[in-house]
C-alpha cells in the first residue's frame, strides 16, 4: 500500500467540516487537515477570479484515491473541485502505518468511535 496525500479547496467552514468528517468517518483518510485563510486567484468561465477558500489536507492510501474523490464529488458545491494527490515518497513509519491501520475497513469500531459517527447536519460547526 502506497501513502499519499489529497488536497482540496472549498468555499466554507460548513463544507469543510462536512467532508473532511465524511472522508474520516467513512475509512477513506486516516486524517483530514482543514487550513483556513486560503486565497485563491484563479481564471474560470473566462474571468480572473479571487476567493477565499479553505485548504483540506486528506492522509491515505493509493487504494482509497477513488473513493476520496467520489466522496468530495458527491459532497462538494463547487461544479468543478480541484482533487490532486501526491504520493508519500518518505515518511515517520509509525504515521504512515497509522493512516493504513485507520483505513482498514475491517477494524472494529470502538463504542465511542461508533456513536461519534452518527452524526447530523446540526454537529457540523
């Protein structure tokens, strides 16, 4: 298994919240980074365009690419989303098993893990 990395922008904190929590919950990222203050400059639809934008730092696996992508497709506003990925060359080796041992879809869900997980719209900040 081949640890990379997946980056996306989005508009605001809600959406933010929203997927990197969706990405976490549904085993596809060990970890998602939300880095706030982002602005982007951009050409789109012919225009010179300007935003601020949130930054989402996703840790994972080659083999969860596509379902990290569907999941930012299926959650994200934003009719085109940028989703770029960079393979993990190095790393610490305890952090980089972590992100695999966090991914495995086959490891129990501990009680507090489980009833964190069923959340609502209402808990995203």
């Amino acid at each position: 298994m081949r640890p990379i990395v997946v980056m996306t922008t989005v508009g605001n904190e809600e959406q933010a919240n929203l997927i990197a929590r969706e990405i976490v919950a549904r085993r596809q990222a060990a970890c998602v980074n939300i880095v706030p203050g982002i602005r982007s400059i951009y050409r789109w639809q012919g225009k010179i365009c300007r935003d601020q934008e949130l930054l989402l730092i996703a840790k994972t696996m080659q083999e969860e690419l596509e379902g990290v992508m569907a999941t930012i497709r299926e959650l994200h506003s934003y009719d085109l989303p940028e989703i770029l990925s960079f393979q993990v060359d190095q790393g610490e080796p305890g952090f980089l098993a972590w992100i695999a041992a966090s991914i495995d879809k086959d490891a129990e869900l501990s009680e507090e893990e489980d009833d964190d997980l069923a959340f609502s719209e209402s808990d995203v900040d």
